[in-house]
C-alpha cells in the first residue's frame, strides 16, 4: 500500500511541478533576470558521516541552490531515502537521515523541474514515476490534474530528444511504446520497432532472444513491410549514431 501511495503521488505531483516550472519560466521571461551570489557546492552523501552533513543537510542545500541539476540530485536522495524504506534495506536509517516530510511532498516538483530542463535521466525516472501508477487511478488524476497529459508528452519529447546519446532514453522508449501509453492507452508499434532495434543493437539480450521475436511480431503484425524496413532502419541508425550513456 505504501508504494501505491508514493507512485501516486510522486507522478501527481510532478505534474503540478511542471505548471510550477512553467510558471517560474514566464515570469523570468517577463523580467530582467537578477545575478545571484555563487552558492557553495553541496556536500556529496558519500561525504555526509565525514563532514557532518545528514543526506536531509544535502537535500536542504541542493534545493537552496535553485538549479535543474541540484533539483535532480535533491530528488535523487530522498527516492533512494523511499526505495530503502520500501525494500527494508538495512541502511535506511542512513539513507533518510534528516529527510523530513516537507522534502517528501516537494519530490514531484523536484523531479518535474529536473525532466524540463532536460537533466540527463531526469525524463527516464520521471516516466518510471507515471508508469507506477495504477492504470484505473490515472483517469481521476487526469480529470483532477490538467497538467497531468501535458506533462507525460514533454517527458516523452524529452526523452527522444535524449536518446541519441542516453541508453537509459532508448530503454524506457522501447517499453514505453510497446505497451500502452501509461495516458492516452494507446502504443505506437512502428517507434517501438525503432527503440527496441536500437536497444537490441546497443545492449543484445542473451538468453531472451525468444521474447524479443514475440514482442516483434506482435509489432510487425499492425504494420506495412515499408513500415518495418523503415523502423528497423531507422532503430539500426540511431545505435551506430549513439554517443550513448547508461542513464
């Protein structure tokens, strides 16, 4: 129950997060930027014991610098606070220490402003958080969020704007479009024929060569020869092109 719960409300949240980041980006639009004093870099958490700083310290700090990039790292250590709870590890004491419930309830904005800017994983771990949801629950959040849709096709855009250099981007395409859109219920095979070609280039799965053939076919039965040879080209020329990164 407690990971339903946080799925939910990770992904609603991130969705106001982006009408948040949108707003903020307006308004500078609209005014002359003011300089603001160089912030002293945050203490990474492999440091926290040494230096004295709780990974909640790093959290506060990250969110004080007010960058994309420090939103993401924010995120990042208070989803590894969630995971340790959610599986029991035994360094969850370590992991949440001085992360507070207020840093909880700003993740999805975090998280939402981190997918915008375009953060390397940022996009992947923010369709991860949607994809969570429960497909009966995205329908009441849709009607009650209006950002919700809005949100879920910038984090895809952002994701094939990404994946020409992010194997993380291809991944979660592949699934993405194979199945259906965690949204519109919907899939696209021709662009999931494209991810998955390229994945399978860059990274072959061995021992799962059969499943890969299932999914295939399934993709190509819903499509014209031409639309094949075209996605598989195309998915062949993203792999050979890919300055690619696990993301």
């Amino acid at each position: 129950m407690r990971l339903k719960a946080t799925a939910i409300a990770l992904a609603v949240v991130a969705a106001i997060g982006y009408g948040v980041h949108e707003r903020k980006v307006l308004g500078r639009q609209q005014q002359t930027a003011a300089p603001t004093p160089e912030a002293p870099p945050p203490a990474p958490f492999a440091a926290a014991d040494r230096l004295g700083y709780t990974p909640g310290d790093d959290v506060t700090r990250y969110v004080a610098l007010g960058t994309p990039t420090a939103a993401f790292d924010a995120w990042t250590l208070i989803d590894a606070c969630e995971r340790a709870e959610r599986h029991a590890l035994p360094d969850v004491a370590a992991r949440c220490n001085g992360i507070t419930q207020r840093h909880r309830r700003k993740a999805g904005e975090l998280l939402g402003t981190a997918m915008m800017a375009g953060v390397h994983g940022a996009a992947v771990e923010y369709v991860q958080a949607i994809l969570g949801v429960p497909r009966e629950e995205i329908a009441p959040a849709r009607r009650d969020n209006p950002n919700i849709d809005k949100a879920v096709r910038t984090a895809v855009e952002k994701l094939e704007e990404a994946a020409p250099r992010d194997l993380g981007a291809i991944r979660m395409l592949s699934r993405l479009y194979r199945h259906a859109h965690p949204v519109t219920g919907e899939r696209n095979a021709e662009k999931a024929l494209v991810y998955m070609t390229a994945e399978h280039e860059l990274v072959p799965a061995a021992g799962f060569e059969k499943a890969r053939q299932r999914y295939v076919a399934s993709l190509t039965v819903d499509l014209t020869p031409e639309q094949v040879q075209r996605a598989r080209e195309a998915g062949l020329q993203l792999a050979r092109n890919c300055d690619c990164k696990e993301g």
